[in-house]
C-alpha cells in the first residue's frame, strides 16, 4: 500500500520533469538516477551485485522489453496528462492476470478474473471514449502508448517473476537498467532537439523523487515482494496507485477530473479488484 501510495505522486513528478527535459533524455536521466541510488544501497545491505553467466542472455532481453516500455511510456505521457496516464498506466494487473494464464504455471485465468477484466476495459473505453467526443488525437496517442506500456510492464513482471528466484532484486533491477541507459541516451541525440531545455528546483526535485526513490528503491522493494508473492496477487494492491494519483494530479498539477475520467477510475480500480481477489478463501493469503 504505501508503494502504491508513492507510485501515485511518480506520474506527477515526470509530468513536472518533462517541461525542461524531453522524453527520452527524462528516461536516461531517471534511470541514471536510479542505478546510482540501487548501487549504494546495495553496498550499505553488502548484496553483491555479480552475475551468473548463463543469467546473461535473460538480462540482455529483460533490458530490452525495458527500452522499449519505458520508452513508449515516456513518449506518452508527454502527449497526455498524469492523471489519465496514472489511470492507463496501472491496468498493468489486468494485462499480468491476463498474460500470465498463458505464461506462468498455476496461474489461471477463472471467470471471476475473466469478469474484473472486462471490468477494466470498460473503464478504459469510457475515458478513451471521452477524448473521442472531443477530437483530442494527440492526447488520445499519448493515452494509447501509455496503454501500450502496461502491457509492457505486465510481460516484465512476469518475466520477472521467472527469474527471481534465480538471483538478487538488485541484480535484476539494476543491469536492466544500465543495459537501457545508452539507448535512451541515444534516441534522444537521434529524435530530440536537446539534452535539457532548462532546470529550475521543482523540475531538480521530480526527478530525486522519480529517479532516485521510485525507480531506484522502489523497484528494489516491488521486485523482493515479486519473490514472496504470486504475480496476480501482488498486482491486487495496485488499483490503488491510480486512485492516489488522480487526486495528486488534481491537486499538485490541477488536472481536471471530468465525470468520464472518474466513472472510467471507478471501473477500471473495481475490475482490477475483482481479478486479483481470491475466490478460494474470500481474502489474501500473504504466506
């Protein structure tokens, strides 16, 4: 709960980080950020940090699904607001319930889940359907790409999932971060015009936050608990993080929560409910 909580203010944090920096450096930056805060903390807990070689190939794929997600997800969010990208964005459960039927042993797609996702897809066609109405295409991108990423998210935590129990979540977190770094980095040397348009202290601060303790220590902490937990049960407390994040974009960005943003909340928060509750006791097991 509390990282979902915290995951809620990371969509405003970039949305801040963007006006002097464009996506793909805001990438590079944040995940620079991020492996610098995972290696010092590892060397406080004494993890060590090396890897196995057959764990190689595994890494160099992991690295690429997260170019690829953080890149969309980046462009995205800079054509749309954080309040519908915190929306779109944290579906991630219900495209990991999803996917997971097919690609993780004992995890099964029952008709309740079948029912909390179709829940969800219903509130993402009202707030898709929302911007429709108004011919925003540009904003409808960017809510599309965003989509796109959590699909994105969703096949890493699975993959994941795979390999935790195989080596330390620092080690996962922290290679598919710099075998991502130079591709950001380059794309924005290719595709943008600057590395940074102008920093000024809120803008210095998103990216502490983002960066350093987001996507640094909290990647750490949702990887560990990706060891303890089942995938889909894990995802269960993520219907929070949009809740959280509408309302801090409301309030520290003052986007508007027009009535299609929060039927769409309310659907898209009760469909992931559903998928991740268990049937078979009526509760969740954290054992």
């Amino acid at each position: 709960m509390f990282l979902c909580t915290l995951w809620g203010g990371n969509m405003v944090a970039m949305k801040v980080g963007l006006r002097g920096v464009p996506p793909m450096a805001t990438a590079g930056f944040r995940f620079l950020l991020a492996t610098i805060s995972i290696v010092l903390f590892a060397r406080v807990r004494r993890v060590s940090l090396a890897v196995e070689p057959g764990l190689w190939p595994h890494l160099l794929a992991l690295g690429a699904l997260f170019v690829v997600q953080h890149g969309i997800f980046f462009l995205g969010l800079n054509l749309t607001s954080a309040s519908r990208s915190a929306v779109f964005m944290f579906t991630q459960p219900v495209y990991t319930v999803l996917l997971a039927h097919f690609l993780v042993p004992g995890e099964r797609l029952t008709p309740a889940r079948a029912g909390g996702i179709l829940l969800s897809f219903l509130g993402l066609l009202v707030v898709f359907g929302e911007r429709l109405g108004g011919g925003n295409w540009g904003t409808l991108l960017g809510d599309g790409l965003v989509s796109a990423a959590a699909v994105g998210w969703a096949l890493q935590s699975i993959y994941m999932k795979h390999l935790v129990s195989r080596t330390e979540p620092f080690v996962l977190t922290l290679y598919q971060m710099l075998i991502a770094l130079p591709w950001f980095f380059l794309a924005n040397w290719l595709f943008e015009p600057r590395l940074i348009y102008y920093v000024d202290v809120r803008i210095a601060l998103a990216f502490l936050y983002h960066g350093s303790l987001i996507a640094g220590l909290t990647f750490v902490a949702w990887t560990t608990l990706l060891r303890r937990l089942q995938v889909g049960q894990l995802s269960a407390f993520i219907f929070l993080t949009p809740i959280s994040g509408v309302l801090l974009s409301r309030i520290l960005l003052g986007d508007p929560i027009t009535p299609g943003l929060v039927a769409g909340l309310v659907l898209v928060a009760a469909g992931i409910a559903v998928v991740n509750r268990r049937p078979e006791t009526g509760r969740r097991n954290f054992k």
